[in-house]
C-alpha cells in the first residue's frame, strides 16, 4: 500500500496526455501563439479530469482538489489501474477527436453498470 497526492496523480494525467496533446489541440483548434507548448496546459489536464469516463465523481473531485483529503492510500494494483484507464482515454478518439463531454456522459452512464470504473479505494 502507498500513500499518494493528487499532485502525484494528476502529474502522471500530465505525462500520459502530453504524449498526444498536439492531436487534441488540433482536432479542437486551439493555437498557442503559433508555437508548440511543451506538454499539457493545466487547462487541458482539468479537461481530461472532468471529461474521462473511467473515474466515479468521487475520484474526479479528489484530482481537482474538491474534497478534504490531500492524500490517498492506494494499492500498486490501483494505481496500475489508474494508469491504464489514463492512457486509455489519452488514447482514445472520443479524446482526441470527439466532442469529450458529451461522449463522456454517453460512457459514463454504460461504466456506472460495470467493473470499468476506477473508484477511490475507501
């Protein structure tokens, strides 16, 4: 078991969706003075944050910072998940191409009845 921040998770968020960030930011149309900007605005991690359909309300409020714990005591099984589920939806084309609040609504209302949805582990 590992204690871990927000900051912790919301650092590897940043990792995951720098990697593809310059598709995001085309596909939406947002320029950057006409230069690149070295990896995810804090903007566009709280996109991700709000927008991915693999994490329970719960979980989303943790990462922005809406509830009174800072930290969180998490297995490596957890945080492998945690992992996964950020690099799936980094890599997704709802994501990446798609209008991602309303796609997430969509997945959301599906994972609610499955195993697919990363909760906090309290």
């Amino acid at each position: 078991m590992n204690s871990i921040t927000k900051v912790y998770l919301t650092e590897i968020i940043f990792k995951k969706i720098s990697e593809t960030i310059d598709t995001y930011r085309e596909s939406k149309k947002q320029q950057y003075d006409n230069e690149p900007y070295p990896g995810a605005t804090d903007e566009e991690v709280l996109d991700f944050i709000i927008s991915i359909p693999f994490f329970d309300d719960r979980l989303k409020d943790f990462l922005l910072g809406n509830l009174a714990e800072e930290t969180i005591i998490v297995s490596q099984a957890w945080e492998n998940e945690f992992i996964k589920k950020s690099v799936a939806w980094a890599n997704s084309f709802e994501w990446l191409q798609g209008n991602d609040y309303f796609i997430a609504q969509l997945n959301n209302n599906e994972l609610n009845k499955s195993d697919a949805f990363l909760k906090l582990p309290y």
